[in-house]
C-alpha cells in the first residue's frame, strides 16, 4: 500500500512538471510570433529545464464510468479520453537562436578581405616562366562583428592565357577577427604567351556577403631552350698517386649546367660503362637532377673499377649521359679515358694532394702566439673556417697567406672565443662541392652548417680567406672556391647573395660574419678575369641586413684586400686578430665587442695599407647590435715584453 502511494505521488509530480514545461512553451510560441526572439529563447531554455523532449504532452485525463447490463450481471465500464498537446521546445530553441543570428546579422554583417601574400615560383623572379609551378599564398579575413559560413574563393580567368589555376577553393567558417591562409597551385604552359595575366579572386559567403575584387597581375614568358652542359670534370684514383690502375677505385666528379634561358625537363645523369668496368658497391650509375633553371648548378659523383682484361693503351669505355624525364639525351661525353697494361697505370689529370705546410718557430708573429684565453665556453657554438690559397687553374694567383689565416683564426675560435674544436668545420682549398655541401644550394638551403645549429641556442662564426670574383655579365659577387674558372665564375663558383640568403634562414642565437676577401676581380698577386680590367667591372653593391648577424670585410667591393708579408698574414685579418687579442679593449674592461674591433680595424687597416702597398683598403662593419666577442681574463704577465724563445724555452 505504501509502496502505492509513492507511485501516486510521483506520478503526480512528474504530471505537474510536465504541464509547467508546457505553459512555459506556449508563452515562449507567443513570444516567438511577436518577434520577442530573446524573451521567447529564454522561454523555451526554461521549459527544456522543466521536460527536455520533444513530443506531445498529456494536457487532460477524463474518466467516465457507467453501468452496462450483460445477463443477469450488471458491469461498470470505465471510458478514459486523453487530450494532447504539441511540445517542441528544442525545436523552437534552435530556430530562436538562428532568427537572432540573422537579426544581428543584418545589422553587423562579415566583412571579408582578401589580400595577395607571396608568388613562389621557382626562379623566385615574380614572372611566370613557362614549365614552371607554383604557388600563389592569398590571406581572407573577417573583419565583421558576425562569423562568415561556407565561404567559397572564386577565380576569374577571363584575361588569363597558357597558365592552369586551381578556381575555386571553400573555407569553412571564419569567426570575427579570423584569418586562413590559402595556396592557389598554378602551372605555366611552356607555350604561355608573352603577356600581363590578369586574375580576379573574390569571396562569398552563403548568406550572401561578398569581399572586396582582388586583382593579380602577373607577366608571362613562354618556355625558353635550356643548354645543359659538362662545366668541369675531375677524376680521382683511390691512391692518390695520379694513376689508374686494374682493380682500383676510380671516381669521376663532375658538374653539370644550365647555360642556356629556360627551364629544362626533369633530368638524370647517369654513368655508362662498358664490358671490363664495374660499378663500386658503394656507387650509384644515376642521379636525379630534377628541373634546372638557367644558371643552376648540380654536382654528381659515381665510382667504378676495371678488371685486367685490357690490351695496352685500350679506350676505357667510361661516359657520362644526361637524359630527361621523356629520353631525349641532354648530353653523352666520353671521359676519353685510356689504360696502359704493360706499365699498368696510365696518367690522367689527376691533382696532387698537398701536403699541409707547418711553420716554423721563427716564421710565427705575435697574433699567433699571444692568444688570450677567454672566460667563457660556448659548448653548442658552431664555426666554418675557410682558407683558399692554392687555385687549380693554371695561371690564377695564390692567396699567400690564406691557410696561415685559417689556421690561426681556428685557434682563436678555440683559446679565445670558446668553441669546441669538435664544432668548428675547418677546409683547406674548399671546392665548390664543399660550399654547397657547408651553405646548401638555391633549392635546398639545408647545408651541414644548417643542420648542426641548435635553434636560437648555438652561436655561428663564418670565416673565409681567399679570392672573390664579379661575374661579368650580371655584375654580382661570387665567392672563389679552388677547382673554379673566374671567367666562368657564375657556373664554377658559389654566389655571395645565395650565401646570404641561406644564412638568414639559420636559426642561430647570433651569427658572425669575417671576408677577407674582395670581389672586385684583383688581387694583391694579380688579376683574376683574362681579358679583361677589373676597373671596367662596376659591381652590383648591394646593401647586407641580417638580424642577429655581425659582417666584417676586408675592404669595399671595388677595392683589393691586401696582405701583410712582414707578419704572414692578410693585412685585414692580422689586425682582426690583433684586435682579438686585446688591442680593440678601448676601455680596458677585458671585454672586446663587435663594436670595439670594429672601430679598430677600420682605423689600422687603411693606414697601413696606404703606407705598404700604396692603394686605399677600407674594412666595413656591418652589424644591427652589438655583440660580445670576448672576455678575457687578466693576464699574470705583459706579454708583449716576452720574447718567441721565451715562448718556446721558458727556462
């Protein structure tokens, strides 16, 4: 009976909350018909608390009861009719919602704008190349009080010839103050007509609401003949002794160019050989090259060796085959390589390796030998030391003192400035292989240099000794590697502006620059271009801003880094270290900064290149801060009052 009674009374309760929920529906349907949308969406909120499904409610139960003979026993028969209503407060709640929407919509619509961010494309030269690919980066904005739905990006390509652009891309939903960033592929036909392609991209939301008409114009130029051709060739015997020999490992270097205005197709080079020549296990006989674009440079190397079936002085089969992706051969040139059985080695251009030179005690100065020991150890700091003295070409002057150069600067980077030798790449008569391999190339910056940098926790020291060169048609600097042709410096030599730009995307802490170099084409042992003066060269001077980056050179572009026989070194980098070693301490404060040695080489330098070699050299310092170079501790001893046999017999 007890248990009866809860039954009634719950069902009584739920019955109550039931007919509640529904008087607060109906209020909240009147309010929606007067356009009442707040109070009608609070309404139905407080209705959903009450009941929360949609459905029909139970407004009224009517029991009727009467007596119905059947034989000789009346029966009471009971008649219950139930009336209902509709309730849909979830239903209504959602419309509410999207009425107010529209409603504040109207007043304070997106606003959206487009905006043009970048043209990548891959001869970066903001002209549309035919073959080529790439990317136009757009940013859409809404800058309205109301979000923006299903925006579709619209391309009009009414005035646009030869060129395929992906025309329509949707965005999902932008929020007030919202941005996305969308990547418009293209492809240029290689027929494209020479000519201003204009696009128009606009925006539009589903409601209507439209951003402004971006106009794009950019010019064309149909597909221009590439010409790929061998730059240069070396090859090189396992030995090193300049001979090839049966059974040893040959390995052919070369490089390869597009002289020529266009975009060539995807190409390969591959190594062919003949019967009695194999492939080393280590080798592969082809390498991909990609696309070429004119003045690119790529650097292929493949390995093989020779068995003894060979008469004398028999033609090794040996050739090297460029091919594109279709199968139309490029290039096929034989290495014109032959054997000799009877001596079993035959002599090819082969260059001896030099032996490192050592000096003695009497040739050292006082930058090598006072090196003071700094206070601070940089463990992630990485550093490229460069000395080029010995040039391959013949008649192309030595740089006197560069491995003095490099090999002092090296230990100032170690006692001085604190870097692990570990850390430090140090080369002696660097090829181009080695700055492309250290710096990366233009389609891929990520050199060695790049990949042992720890962001924004490793510093960097660049330093190079060595010939620079102009090239002549398009008057920009190029850095001199030992296997390059200055007359053919654009396709043999390392461009300084590419330098730049791959160093600008290291993410290194701080980076420090120091050419002792010039690129004007002259040289304190002579010119470098046949032919032709370097004063009728007028060199593209270009302005350097690098954040976070300190850059020292050894004079103006148009002048000529001298050097400073009396002490065995570049006149510029003797006084870059002299300054190291404390004569840059203008205030005596055992800290020297970029500023100091700055202020120091510019004022000893040009003095003393007047007085010497009678011709102007003016250092430049090029920094955005200044940067602490080192802290020195006190030193025990004056140690200019201490002589090289004291150094070496301190007893």
């Amino acid at each position: 009976m007890l248990i009866f009674c809860y039954l009634s009374l719950f069902i009584s309760q739920v019955y109550a909350s039931q007919i509640n929920a529904l008087k607060l529906y109906q209020q909240g349907e009147h309010a929606l018909n007067n356009d009442q949308l707040e109070h009608a969406s609070n309404l139905f909120k407080h209705a959903i608390k009450e009941y929360s499904i949609d459905g029909e409610l139970v407004t009224k139960r009517t029991v009727t009861s009467k007596i119905v003979s059947r034989g000789r026993s009346p029966k009471r028969v009971e008649n219950v009719k139930i009336e209902k209503a509709g309730y849909y407060p979830n239903r209504q709640l959602e419309k509410t919602q999207l009425l107010i929407q529209e409603k504040f919509r109207a007043t304070n619509p997106p606003v959206l704008k487009l905006r043009l961010l970048t043209l990548q494309e891959p001869t970066d030269d903001n002209i549309l190349d035919g073959g080529e690919s790439g990317t136009l980066s757009l940013e859409i904005s809404n800058l309205g009080k109301s979000p923006a739905q299903n925006i579709l990006l619209n391309l009009t390509l009414d005035d646009v010839k030869g060129v395929r652009f992906e025309n329509e891309f949707f965005v999902d939903t932008l929020l007030t103050d919202e941005s996305e960033i969308k990547q418009i592929k293209f492809h240029v036909e290689k027929s494209v007509p020479d000519m201003l392609q204009k696009l128009v991209v606009q925006a539009k939301e589903q409601y209507g609401y439209q951003s402004n008409e971006l106009e794009i114009s950019l010019p064309s130029k149909p597909h221009l003949p590439d010409e790929i051709i061998l730059t240069k060739t070396n090859i090189e015997d396992l030995n090193g002794d300049g001979l090839i020999e049966p059974n040893e490992m040959i390995t052919v270097k070369t490089t390869i160019a597009n002289i020529g205005k266009g975009v060539s197709n995807k190409l390969e080079a591959r190594l062919k050989i003949g019967e009695n020549i194999y492939l080393s296990p280590d080798s592969v006989d082809m390498v991909e090259l990609g696309e070429m674009f004119p003045g690119s440079v790529r650097s292929v190397q493949f390995s093989f060796l020779t068995n003894q079936n060979f008469t004398q002085n028999q033609h090794l089969p040996v050739s090297i085959q460029v091919v594109d992706h279709l199968g139309k051969e490029k290039i096929l040139s034989d290495l014109g390589l032959t054997i000799n059985i009877s001596n079993k080695k035959v002599i090819v251009n082969v260059l001896p390796r030099l032996q490192k030179e050592k000096l003695s005690k009497s040739d050292l100065v006082d930058v090598d030998m006072f090196i003071p020991e700094g206070l601070e150890r940089k463990k992630n700091a990485i550093a490229v030391v460069i000395g080029n003295k010995n040039y391959r070409k013949i008649g192309l002057p030595r740089v006197e003192y560069a491995h003095n150069d490099a090999r002092v600067m090296k230990e100032y980077l170690i006692k001085a400035l604190g870097f692990d030798e570990n850390n430090i790449f140090y080369l002696e008569d660097a090829t181009s292989a080695n700055f492309t391999e250290l710096f990366g190339s233009s389609q891929n910056h990520k050199g060695r240099v790049f990949n042992h940098v720890k962001t924004a926790q490793s510093e960097l020291f660049i330093y190079y000794s060595g010939h620079g060169a102009p090239d002549i048609k398009s008057r920009n600097s190029f850095f001199v590697p030992v296997d390059a042709d200055p007359n053919y410096i654009a396709l043999s030599g390392y461009s300084l502006d590419l330098f730049y730009k791959n160093i600008a995307k290291i993410p290194a802490k701080e980076t420090i620059i120091v050419l002792d170099t010039c690129f004007s084409g002259n040289s304190d042992g002579g010119y470098l271009l046949g032919n032709i003066s370097p004063a009728l060269i007028n060199i593209n001077k270009k302005q350097r801003k690098l954040e976070n980056t300190v850059i020292f050179s050894s004079s103006r572009d148009d002048q000529v880094s001298g050097w400073f026989h009396k002490k065995k070194h570049g006149l510029f980098t003797y006084y870059f270290l002299k300054g190291l070693s404390g004569s840059a301490d203008a205030n005596n404060d055992q800290l020297i900064t970029s500023s100091e040695l700055g202020s120091f080489v510019i004022d000893a330098v040009p003095y003393q290149a007047r007085r010497m070699n009678g011709f102007e050299q003016n250092p430049t310092l090029l920094q955005n801060q200044n940067i602490d170079l080192i802290k020195m501790k006190k030193p025990d001893i004056h140690t200019s009052n201490v002589s090289i046999d004291e150094i070496y017999n301190p007893n």
